[in-house]
C-alpha cells in the first residue's frame, strides 16, 4: 500500500468518523437522509467511512454502558 492510499484511507475514515458524531449528536431522520445523500452522492461509500462510522458508533455505545454500569454501582 503507497503513502498516498493509506493517506487517503486515513481521510476517509476520519470523514465517517465526522459523520457518524452529526448523526450521534442530532439523531434525526433528515439528519440521517442528509448524511445518506452526502455520503452516496457517486453511488457508493469508501469501506474505510464506513469502519469510521461503525467505530464511532461502537465506541458511543460501550461509553453509555459503562455510564449505566457506574449508574448501577452508585
């Protein structure tokens, strides 16, 4: 893999990292329409977005159940 492609990967990533905190932080179905027609404006999306949104995503999920562990602790 050359520098440019693995730079290239990085961005795309870092993008559907980008996407995935709108979507989380206004959870709208016309901001999830809007990041779908940003995010498929060529037909497809980069499986390097889409590791970034599934990662973001993720990482939001186990942050609020370790928030509702320590919720249960106290």
């Amino acid at each position: 893999m050359t520098n440019d492609t693995q730079t290239q990967n990085d961005e795309d990533f870092d993008y559907g990292c980008e996407c995935a905190m709108k979507l989380l932080n206004e959870p709208t179905e016309d901001c999830l329409n809007d990041l779908i027609d940003e995010l498929d404006e060529d037909g497809m999306i980069a499986t390097e977005v889409v590791y970034g949104l599934l990662a973001t995503i993720l990482m939001s999920m186990s942050s609020e159940d370790e928030e509702d562990e320590d919720q249960e602790i106290q």
